[in-house]
C-alpha cells in the first residue's frame, strides 16, 4: 500500500485506558478489593505521565481509546491527554463488553459514555473500539450510526479498509493480540487474570516480539498498530521497552506515525484499500 510521504509503513500507537474499570467489568466486587483497584489507579497516577513524556520525547501524537467512565473520574487527565496534541477514541462506558449486550443495551451505552466526553472536551470521538474488541452484528451499524468515522475492533487483515455498512462507509483499523501489552503483562490473583494463572512475560522476549513484527509490517508496507495501557506497559522497567522499541523502528527509516483519525481521513480520501 502507498502511504502518505511515500512512507514505507504506517504506524498507530492505541492506548487503551481502562483504569479500575477493566477490574470491574472482569468482576463488580472489585469494588470491595482494594489492591485488584490500585492496579488499575497505578495506570493513570504513574504510568500514563511516563506514556505521555515518552510521547513527547520521540514526537509521537496516539489514539486514547477512553470508557466514558475513566472520562469522567479524570477529566484533568483526558484534557492533558488532548493538550497535548493526542487524540481520544471512544471505549465504551464502564467497559462493557458489546458483545453480551442487546442492540438496545448498546445503544444507551453509546449515547452515556459518548456525552460524558463530549462534557469535557466539547465534541464527541471519532474512533471507536470495543473493550477487548468483543462486538455484535449489530454494533458496527450503530458505531456509523452514531456518527463515528472508523473502528478500530478486528484481526481480519493487517491494512485498514472499508466496511460496506447499510447505513453507510465505516473504515477498519485491524488490531491483534500479538502487539497488544496486556496479555503480555496484566496478572492478578483474585479475580484471576488471566484464568489458569499464566505468568507475567520476559520483557527482553515481549521486546524481541514486537520487533519481528515490525520488520515484517515494514517490509510490506503495512499498518503496525501498537495496544497498550498504562497499568501495563507504564512501569519503570516496561517503559524502557516501549522507547527501545521506537528507537527501533526509527533505526529503519521514518514510518508514518499516524492516529487513528489521520489514517482514516488518508484511507477515506484516497479510497485505499489494498
């Protein structure tokens, strides 16, 4: 695919900030687990400053996919987020998952958490992505239908394209597993996360992993999209993971470092799909 610039690939940096709330939507009593609760806390008091100083450092503009929640707990964080010159995807309310929820469950979802931004920023996202990417039939219909430009949900390919919706167009940004920091790094006992107690992963191996990666989405020229979230991946030593990462993939050459709106604004104007 030709990138803008004629760059040899694109790459988008998501962070998905959940905060307490994926605590929560794994198990409500968490309300009552004080230490389960701080994982989640540690992500935006510690973890998001270091992401976003790191951000800056390399120059690097990211998608924030946000519950309307996390919005409304930290509405000085979001507006720092923005100040920045980051964008805010939406992520849900309280973290549902889409998936268990009816058409009409989802739409009330949608018009809950889309407002509580809205109230801080004063306009409403663009992008959305389902908490760990869990859909219906039905929810990519109501995301164009409520007004959002492109998803950010599927592993159906490695190049983003269009969906060809009843009510309308809705570009794809496809994610996967693989370069996604919480599967690599969230570990708690009770409630058990992961279920059947895998360990936290060698940070040198995680790494190594999203390196590979990258050589083989630079080499044809694809669209590289990095998940993570604070609680994860913004620790002193994982921190240092993400900058040799981008100290790699600048060794390269230059990609595109895009957002999830830039990469939809480039897909939709020049109707590129591979």
């Amino acid at each position: 695919m030709r990138w803008k610039n004629n760059s040899s690939c694109v790459v988008m940096i998501s962070v998905n900030l959940d905060a307490e709330f994926f605590w929560l939507s794994l198990s409500p009593d968490c309300i009552n687990r004080p230490k389960t609760m701080s994982m989640g806390q540690y992500g935006m008091l510690r973890g998001l400053p270091r992401i976003l100083d790191l951000f800056d450092k390399y120059n690097i503009k990211a998608t924030f996919f946000t519950p309307g929640k996390v919005a409304e707990k930290y509405p000085e964080d979001i507006k720092e987020i923005v100040k920045r010159g980051h964008e805010i995807g939406f992520h849900g309310y309280e973290h549902e998952n889409f998936a268990l929820m009816t058409k009409d469950e989802q739409k009330e979802v949608f018009k809950k958490g889309m407002e509580s931004i809205k109230n801080i920023l004063g306009d409403y996202p663009k992008g959305f992505r389902a908490p760990e990417g869990e859909l219906t039939k039905e929810t990519l219909e109501l995301v164009k239908e409520n007004g959002f430009t492109y998803s950010s949900n599927l592993s159906n390919d490695d190049c983003p394209y269009i969906h060809k919706l009843f009510n309308g167009n809705l570009v794809e940004i496809p994610i996967h597993w693989a370069l996604f920091d919480f599967p690599y790094f969230a570990f708690n006992y009770r409630p058990a996360f992961p279920k059947g107690q895998g360990r936290i992963s060698n940070y040198t191996q995680v790494l190594n992993n999203w390196k590979n990666e990258y050589i083989g989405y630079h080499k044809e020229g694809l669209c590289y999209v990095l998940q993570l979230d604070p609680q994860t991946i913004g620790t002193p030593g994982r921190i240092g993971i993400l900058e040799e990462l981008f100290e790699f993939i600048l060794s390269k050459d230059t990609p595109w470092f895009a957002t999830g709106s830039e990469i939809e604004k480039y897909i939709t104007e020049n109707n590129s799909e591979k």
